[in-house]
C-alpha cells in the first residue's frame, strides 16, 4: 500500500492536542503529514515537531476556511503517490441554540473524527475501504448530506460551479464539515482546478453565505459520485451505513420540516415550525 497524504489545517490552535493524538493512532501505518497554520506560533510549532519530526509545516493565507490550505498541499503533492488522503482540520466547537440538531457543541467534531479517534476504529476504516472498491470516501453518516439534505441555495449554487467548470451534472452526497479519508484518485478533479488564494474571499464568521469554499466542500463530494464511487461511514458495515444513513435523512428532513432556528447575515433570530416563520426578531449585539 502507498503512503496516506495527511493534512490538518490547524486555524484554532488549541484544539491541536485532539489532532495530536488522532495522528498517533495511524503511527504504524507510512503517511506524509502536512499542518497548515495562518500565523506563526513557536510553542504549537515546537510541539508538533517533537511528536511528528517530518511534519511538514506550512503557512497559507486566511481565506477559503480549511477549503484552500487543502488545494494548497494538494497542489504540492502527486496524488499518484498515495494511496488515500486523509482531510482534518480543527473545527471549532460551535455554539448551538437549536436543541433538535446534532452538531451542539463538540459533537461535530467529534462524529467527523470518530474514524480515527481510536487505532481499532482506523484499523476498521482503512480494512472497509480496502475490501470495498466502491467506496470512495469514507464520512462520519451523521455527517454526509445529500440532495434531499443539503441547502437548496448553496445546492443551486453547487450545480451552477459544475456546469461552468464543464462537468455534467449528477446528484451528489458530501461530507458536511469536510473531514473526510478518500481514495487519492478520486481527487485529481479537484486538484485539477488549479485553484489559488485569490479565488477565495475572507471568510464570513456566521457561514451564512455561500461560498467558493462551500461550494467545493460539495464538489469533493460530487467527483467521488461523478466516477462512479460512493461515500460512507467505514467505521459500519456498508449494510447498517447504508441503513443508518436512510434513517439519518429521514430524521434531518423530519426535523427541518417541523422546526428550524438560525441567524441570519443581517443578525436576526428566525424560527419557523413546518415552515411558517414563528419568530423574526432582530438580535442585539
């Protein structure tokens, strides 16, 4: 087996020792690791070089959320040379004010990393992608969304990207949170859009529009569609992912239909139950 590409986009620093020992539970297997920071910090720098002495630090520019540091250690690498990549970065644990929604607190980040949270939990990741040629990334299933899941906006948006970069359309899961293990040939797509720094605008702290970077969070989930593989949850049995995945959808649809809280760009509080606005309520900064 080739080695792994290993990255991880460290923007909130103090969530490196969560990361640290992520990567010690693939120790035993050959992998490359790249860290992407936005500034420099000698104590974080120290330490990843005392637990990973051939870590690979870079520095990139603050924009695309974890979206471009990604293309930008793709972008230095043939992805030939690997076997899989492995896409983490630290996502910050967000506050929640709806308590029907799973991803309160750390829970995101916890269901993303879950894969490689444990060495048996890896050891059951990597052995399910080995022995199923079809499955081209695996995603925590909480985490994968799809068509019937996904904003319709940013869905919209998505399918608008594809046709302009000549790809043809197909309906596509992805990985919400984008932390993800794939096969390194199902990315040569991305890494063939060429894309720099100056294709991305400063992040928005709310994630409220829709952005380059959001836009191919999906595209990494379409090009693993679009080449005729799939996304799941490895640390399953592809039958009780398969499953699990349906009752997720069924759940998140369920729960968007009958209640849904968020804040908008102009910071205002919107509930709606089964679509009808309930509150609309300016909120005081």
């Amino acid at each position: 087996m080739k080695p792994f590409l290993v990255h991880i986009h460290l923007f909130y620093k103090e969530l490196w020792p969560e990361f640290k020992d992520c990567i010690l539970n693939i120790k035993d297997y050959p992998h490359v690791l790249f860290i992407t920071l936005v500034e420099h910090d000698d104590k974080l720098e120290s330490d990843i070089k005392n637990a990973f002495p051939n870590a690979k630090i870079l520095f990139v520019e603050n924009v695309g959320y974890d979206i471009y540091p990604f293309l930008k250690v793709l972008s230095l690498n043939d992805l030939n040379d690997y076997s899989y990549v492995i896409k983490l970065h630290s996502k910050r644990n967000v506050k929640n004010i709806n308590p029907y929604v799973w991803y309160a607190g750390a829970k995101w980040r916890e269901n993303l990393l879950s894969f490689i949270k444990t060495k048996s939990s890896f050891r059951k990741t990597l052995s399910v992608l080995e022995n199923n040629p079809s499955i081209g990334m695996h995603g925590a299933n909480v985490c994968i969304t799809n068509r019937f899941t996904d904003e319709k906006r940013a869905q919209r948006e998505t399918f608008s990207f594809i046709k302009d970069k000549g790809f043809k359309k197909c309906y596509y899961d992805f990985v919400a949170g984008s932390m993800f293990m794939a096969r390194a040939s199902v990315l040569h797509p991305l890494k063939e859009l060429n894309l720099t720094a100056d294709d991305f605008v400063s992040p928005d702290s709310l994630h409220e529009s829709c952005q380059l970077a959001h836009i191919l969070e999906r595209f990494c989930g379409y090009i693993v569609k679009n080449q005729g593989n799939k996304i799941a949850d490895c640390t399953l049995s592809p039958l009780i992912s398969g499953f699990t995945f349906f009752i997720l959808c069924l759940r998140k649809i369920l729960i968007s239909f009958i209640f849904s809280v968020r804040i908008t760009n102009s910071n205002k509080l919107n509930v709606k139950i089964c679509k009808i606005p309930i509150i609309n309520k300016k909120l005081k900064k």
